[in-house]
C-alpha cells in the first residue's frame, strides 16, 4: 500500500514537472470580453448567461467570460469598432449598424421584410444568413450567429399613432441606418439617429418626440416613465448578429473556435425563445404602466406597408438587387 502510494505520488511529480498536471488554474484562465448595450434583465443578457456558462464547462474552466450591459463598453458601432481593433472579444449589435461596414446588409432593414419570426429563422439560419455571416471577416470580424433582437414598435409621447398621417412631424430616434431614415421620412416622420444609450435622457428632455425598439427593450428600459402610446407597428425585424473579434479568434486554436462557435449557436437558440416569450409580458407591463397601447388592425396596418412599399426599390443598388430577389424568394420559400 505505501509502495502503491510513492509509486503513484513519485508518477505525478513527474507529470507536474513536465507541465503536464498541476499548474495553478488561474495561470491557464483565459478571460473572454463581452459587451451589449441592453440590460441585465434583457433576453439577450440571459442567453449570454447562458453563453458563458455553456463556454466556462465545457473548456473546464479555461475560458472565463466576463459580460458587460448597458453600454458600458460603447454602443453598437463602438464595439463592433474594438473588435476590428482587437480590444474587445465579442458584441451582439442589430444588423442596422453592420451596413456601416457593408452597404449589403441593409437588406435585412427593410420595412415588412419577414412577415413572422419563424420565416427570419429559416432565412438567417439558412445559406442566404450564412453567406451574409461569412461577408464579415473581411471587415475584421466574425460572425458567430443570428440571435434576435425582434419585431420594432413605436413609442412617443404625443399621439397613438394608428396611420402613417398621425406621425407627421414627430421627432423619431432611429438607428444610424440610412434604410430606417429613408422610411421614417416618407412616412411623414422627423428620423433623428442617435445611439442607443442616449435614448432615454434624450426622451426625458423631449428633445425627441419618440423611438422604436422590441417590446421587451421598451419595457426594460422604462420608456413607459417618458412615453404615453406604442404603436405594435412592427415596421422592421431586427436580427442580432453575436459575433467575434477576427484579430482575437486567429490566436485561438481550432477546438476552441469550434467549442465557442457551438456555444454561440445553442445560446442563440435559447435567446430566441425567451425573447418570444417575454414580449407578451413586455406589453402587458407597458399597458399597466399607463401606456396607450395601440394594435393596428389589418387594415390600418396595410397603409403603412403600402406607405413605404418603395424603400426597397431605393436602396436596391446599395445591397444588390441579387441579394433583394434572394432573401424574397428564400422568405416566400420559407413562409410556405
Ligand atoms: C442594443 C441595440 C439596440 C437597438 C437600438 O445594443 O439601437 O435601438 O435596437 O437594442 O442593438
């Protein structure tokens, strides 16, 4: 027994001694950044809990992610910018501010794009989201997975908004996307773009009328205490885009880009459900809050598609006509 105990005590020194085993954890950690502009209570936050737990056990603790919410790190376009930099592992922004960087990604703003979540799953899971991920290493990043920020709503303090007339001349936040100005302008608005953590001062000091995000973020962020009516226009779908630093992902070997990779895409799939499943509670709240909450009918609906049924055509050259004829054949394909 004490023989059996030296040998295996005298084997073990030799594999701490050769680096094998033994070396402190905390040498070996690695610490992986991620930024939002949301909230802790957000979906998104939630799945990146669950992003990170996912990551932490299967490395067995080599990576640690650390997540950082409410802009702490910048906004959308800052962060995807210290990526490029390879100051910042990772951020999830819309889609909106990625045609910054390529003019093709404004097909995914148009107004009425996805007639439901389920079809954008299938389009952006599908080779039509795929070939648009795989567009993003030329800019210095990597694009992990759709995740989803959701169907957009109006908010304001003025007017329930039931017809494109009755945004005449309010003063709209918008996201800097030259596809959602174009649209709040020919709907008779005054588009205002701004960053997304300057929305709620900017809404307290009514330096604009209103703004347009999900139900969960409009309910999350409290709008309610600065805005009276949201309109379930549902005017744009907003993917999320959960994506890598390229400069940082080079340094990490194969297993691990596939480990995280794989924890990026079933985090993603968490998200989206939770996502759907809040926005019910996220109006609910709003209303009981003493917000005005207003649902189109059919109809009232129709005039606001018909409204801005050109934008399209406008921007068609930006993101190519191919890739317009495209993602409209693979959503009537997917919506059957
Ligand atoms: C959060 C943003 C935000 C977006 C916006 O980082 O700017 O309005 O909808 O939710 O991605």
């Amino acid at each position: 027994m004490n023989k059996l105990f030296r040998t295996i005590s005298a084997a073990i020194g030799v594999l701490a001694a050769a680096g094998l085993i033994g070396a402190p954890a905390a040498a070996q950690t690695k610490t992986l950044k991620v930024g939002i502009g949301l909230n802790e209570l957000s979906p998104q936050y939630k799945g990146l809990q669950k992003f990170k737990e996912l990551v932490e056990a299967e490395s067995k603790g080599r990576f640690k992610v650390d997540l950082f919410a409410n802009a702490q790190l910048g906004d959308d376009a800052k962060m995807m910018t210290s990526l490029r930099a390879g100051t910042l592992e990772m951020t999830c922004p819309s889609t909106a501010p990625i045609a910054g960087l390529d003019r093709r990604w404004m097909v995914f703003d148009l107004p009425f794009l996805f007639p439901n979540e389920e079809v954008a799953d299938k389009v952006l899971d599908g080779p039509f989201g795929q070939k648009y991920l795989e567009s993003l290493p030329a800019h210095g990043i990597i694009g992990m997975a759709f995740w989803e920020n959701g169907f957009r709503q109006l908010t304001n303090s003025k007017v329930a908004v039931k017809s494109p007339a009755d945004l005449k001349g309010l003063k709209i936040r918008t996201m800097e996307n030259p596809v959602h100005l174009a649209t709040f302008k020919t709907l008779g608005a005054n588009p205002t773009p701004m960053p997304f953590s300057e929305i709620f001062s900017a809404l307290s000091e009514k330096t604009i009328d209103g703004q347009e995000n999900p139900s969960t973020t409009n309910f999350l962020q409290k709008y309610y205490e600065v805005q009276k009516f949201t309109t379930l226009s549902n005017h744009f779908y907003s993917p999320f885009v959960f994506m890598y630093s390229k400069r940082l992902w080079d340094t990490l070997p194969k297993e691990d880009q596939a480990l995280i990779l794989k924890a990026a895409k079933e985090a993603g799939a968490y998200q989206r459900k939770i996502n759907r499943e809040t926005m019910g509670e996220a109006v609910a709240g709003m209303e009981k809050a003493g917000m005005t909450v207003t649902r189109l009918t059919p109809e009232q609906h129709q005039a606001f598609v018909d409204a801005t049924k050109d934008i399209a055509g406008q921007f068609a050259n930006d993101m190519g006509a191919d890739n317009l004829k495209t993602i409209r054949e693979e959503i009537a394909k997917a919506a059957k």
